[in-house]
C-alpha cells in the first residue's frame, strides 16, 4: 500500500480519528485504537506524504470535555500537520444507523459549544494555527500560510489550498465539482460498480449553478475563510444585499460581527457561529429542508 500510494503521487491524506474513547466509539460503531491510527499515519509519511490531516469530532454520543481531552493529548502526540475539528451532525432521518443512537446520550447545545471552546483552546495552546471556522494546521503548513492572505478555499469537503475549480469525487456516492455545478455518483456500490463495469458515467444525480448562485458562493466563501467579506467587491450597489445584511442584524447586536461600511466582519467571539453569518447569504438553504445543529 505504501508503494502504491508513492506511486500515485498522493500528497495529502486524511484520517478520521473522531475520539478514541471506547465507550463513545461503541456508541458510534466505529473502533479504531490509537496504534491504528499512529500505524497509518507512519504509514502515509513512509510513502513520503508531506501533509497528514486528523478529522476529531465534538458532539458525539457519551462524549465529554475529559474524553475528547484525552483524544486530543493522543493526537497531538501523534504530530499531524493538520486537524479539523467538525461537529456530530445527527440527522437520524437520513442516516438510518444513527436510529440506534438514544439521543440522551448526545451532548445538549450547551455541551456541544463547551466541547469545541475547549478542543480549539487545546490546539491553539499546542501550537497550531485556526483556520476558518474548524480547521488548525501548523504555523509551517500552506494552510496556515495562506490564511488571511485570500488565498485560503472553501469547498463541500472543507479548507483548502488549492486553486483548482475542478474537483472529482471518486467511488459511490461521491460528489464532483465543476464550474457548472455539482453532480454526484450512485449512492449504492452495486449500481456505482455496474454503471463503471459498462463503460458509463456513475452519475445519479446533479444541481447545475447559475450566475446567482455562483456570486453567492463566492460571498460565502470569502467569509468562510477570511471571517470577512466587502461586498462592494461583488457587486458595484452594495444594497443589493440590504435583505441579507438585516439578517445580520442579531448577530452584530451580539458582538458576533460588525458592519464597516460594504465589508462584514466576523468578531473572533462570533467565529463559531460563522456558519450562521454565511447562512444569510445561502438563498437555498430554506429549501433544502432539516439539518443537524450548526454548533
């Protein structure tokens, strides 16, 4: 496996840790001990990959401050270049496995935000720097480098730093990006392996984004990564936007962000409700049905 993956010319990998303690991977079914995850990482590093990325998870059942402390403490041991720090999203009506999961045994709102204080103040004490709203990489990464410079990008899959509009998901129920829009495989593997068996695309569904919906995305990215945007940069009559910007209005009584002439600024004290910022300029997402907790 690590020949291959020298072979292929991978630069970057991800692993996704969520939390070791085993009463909250029970929980998850989902077991993966520490000698695991350091074996891969070894593993990715012998293949000489430069970046190594975690993924932890606040949120999760039976989990708590001390447990996700102690998952940290491993991580940090273990040096991965970089972590993102994503939030348990339980939406039992479309994940059919999380119908098991009791939901008294998942953390409240006020847990949850406790949960992602307390594991950004870890990795920021370790060093690493915050990037957006749930990513930390080390000072020396081109993550961390690009941040605050406009460079940094936001894409479905997180930060990153490549420029490339292009993005191709493979396997089932992967999603692609084109500048035309969005288009993703067949969920199922069965149906994904026969349609690649018969020479087809895999392709079971698309959105297609029109000129709207591009601005849009761009608004939102650039206040995804720079925690600030100048809408005067996207369009020449900011007060196109004047319905968006009332909808601001909560967060800037909260000190959450604060209005400078076109620019909107997001506080440090509002960068975990910068989601919420974002959503004011998302015309879609009133239509797009339930979601999980944005914290």
């Amino acid at each position: 496996a690590t020949a291959l993956l020298r072979d292929l010319a991978v630069t970057r990998v991800s692993l996704g840790v969520q939390d070791f303690a085993p009463a909250v991977q029970a929980a998850i079914g989902r077991h993966q001990s520490i000698a695991q995850t350091k074996a891969a990482a070894d593993a990715a590093r012998a293949a000489g990959i430069a970046s190594v990325n975690f993924d932890l998870v606040y949120g999760l059942p039976f989990q708590t401050i001390d447990s996700l402390e102690a998952t940290i403490g491993e991580v940090l041991a273990l040096g991965p270049d970089r972590i993102a720090l994503f939030g348990y999203a339980h939406v039992p009506w479309t994940r059919k496995r999380q119908q098991v999961i009791a939901e008294r045994a998942l953390p409240d709102t006020a847990a949850r935000f406790a949960q992602q204080q307390r594991a950004a103040e870890l990795l920021v004490a370790a060093g690493y720097r915050r990037i957006g709203l749930d990513h930390f990489a080390r000072p020396e990464d081109a993550m961390a480098r690009a941040a605050g410079t406009g460079a940094l990008r936001r894409n479905f899959q997180g930060y990153t730093v490549d420029p490339s509009d292009l993005l191709i998901g493979l396997g089932a129920s992967a999603i692609s990006f084109l500048p035309q829009g969005y288009a993703q495989n067949a969920v199922g593997t069965q149906p994904y392996l026969a349609a690649i068996e018969a020479g087809a695309l895999a392709t079971a569904k698309g959105l297609a984004l029109d000129d709207k919906d591009r601005l849009r995305g761009a608004i939102i990215e650039r206040l995804m990564c720079d925690l600030e945007v100048d809408l005067a940069a996207f369009d020449a009559d900011p007060a196109r936007f004047a319905g968006e910007c009332a909808a601001l209005a909560p967060l800037e009584a909260d000190g959450f962000l604060r209005r400078e002439g076109s620019r909107v600024i997001v506080t440090e004290a509002g960068r975990p409700f910068l989601r919420h910022a974002a959503a004011a300029f998302d015309a879609w997402l009133g239509q797009a049905g339930r979601h999980a907790a944005a914290i």
